[in-house]
C-alpha cells in the first residue's frame, strides 16, 4: 500500500494512525499539493491528501473514504476493537464527530495554522507563499479554543468522545490536535478534560512515528513529545 500525504496534513495524519491501528505500514510518499504534480493529480483529480493505493485497486481519496474503506475491508478483523461500532446509531455519533473535525475544526483552526505556519514556507509567490498572515492565525488560534472546550466536553462526558469505545473520531480530533500542539497553539491549561484524554491517545503505539517528526528549523512544542504532559 502507498500513502500519498504530507507529514504536517491532519488528514493525512488521521490516516496514517488508522493505518497504524489496523497494524498495517503504507510506503509514505510525501506530497506538496500546491505544487500540483501531474501523477498525483492523476490519482486524486482534486489535489489534495491523503490517497492510498493498492495494487491492482483504484485510488482512494479523502480521509473519510479511506476510513470507510478500511473498515469494510479490514474493520471484523478487529474485532472487539474495531474503530467504527456495528449500531447503526453509534456509527452515526461517530461519522458526525468525524466531519466536525476534518471539516469544521479543519477550516476554523488546523488548516489556517498549517498554511500559515508550515506551508508557506515552501511555497514561493505564485503558489501563495510569504509571511504568515497574522489575523488568520489570530482567528484560528481563537477558534481552537472553541473546538478545545468541545472536545473537553465530550471527554468528561464519555469514556471516548463518541461514547464507551475508542473509535476514528478519537483518532481524528487526535490527529487535527497534534499538527496544533507541535506549533504550541494548543492552549492546554484551559481544559483539563480535553489534556487528559489526548494524552490517552498520544500514548498509543499507533503515535510513536507523528511525535518523532519534525521540520527543519521548526522544532516541536514541549508538550508535543511528552506523554504526560
């Protein structure tokens, strides 16, 4: 299996700790989607990460397809721990928490704060690149907050935050948290809820690769590593 995606993409690395949790290790092929490479586009028509390929399979894009996919052609192997529940109700608590992340969480907070911070970096004029944009980084950094308090919430009121078992939606505020917290924009004293559960799951064997990162001339928070923190 290869994994087309960027190390600093939440989706992507909402991807690779499902792939993880399922034991299964992709080769990683790093993409810089504003660079627009035509055999990437090839696979994902839309240009954006992740996409995983199979031999002798299509491409799968987009982070809720590719969980989905999984879990129809891995999730019973799994079983008691599989990562999407079998009610029909607790599938849908799971699948809202989902898109609550990878698209309102994404578009208010973690994808302003990657672009501004990481990407632009690497990107030159034409592409979008120059200096961080203060006032996107300063409503994203306020918006993180709102999301921080929600997950809190639902982590003092359950024992995962789409109920009794772990799940992909624990996996996807996990994943959207940590490209925040390895730029320190995670404001961690303000919710002990919402700390203590994502050092449950940064603690997981499936996190050990995404805390060994880093970008050149960008070194991690103090938190970003720690497992109690």
């Amino acid at each position: 299996m290869d994994l087309h995606h960027h190390p600093f993409c939440p989706h992507s690395r909402f991807v690779r700790l499902l792939l993880s949790e399922y034991g299964l290790e992709p080769v990683l092929i790093e993409e810089r989607v504003w660079e627009r490479r035509l055999e990437f586009l090839a696979l994902n028509p839309s240009g954006e990460t992740p996409v995983i390929v199979e031999a002798q399979a299509p491409s799968v894009p987009g982070a809720g397809i590719i969980a989905e996919y999984l879990d129809e052609t891995r999730g019973l192997a799994l079983g008691a721990s599989r990562l999407l529940p079998e009610d029909p109700l607790g599938r849908v608590e799971v699948r809202r928490l989902m898109a609550w992340f990878h698209e309102k969480m994404f578009v208010e907070a973690t994808e302003p704060l990657v672009r501004e911070r990481i990407y632009k970096r690497y990107m030159n004029r034409e592409q979008g690149g120059g200096p961080p944009d203060t006032q996107a980084l300063r409503m994203a950094k306020g918006n993180l907050r709102y999301h921080l308090k929600y997950i809190g919430w639902l982590a003092r009121s359950r024992n995962w935050l789409a109920g009794t078992r772990f799940s992909q939606a624990d996996l996807a505020a996990a994943a959207h948290l940590s490209v925040a917290d390895y730029l320190g924009d995670v404001p961690w004293d303000e919710d002990e809820g919402a700390r203590e559960w994502y050092a449950r799951v940064k603690s997981r064997p499936s996190f050990r690769a995404l805390l060994t990162e880093s970008i050149p001339g960008m070194p991690p928070s103090q938190t970003y590593a720690d497992l109690d923190f």
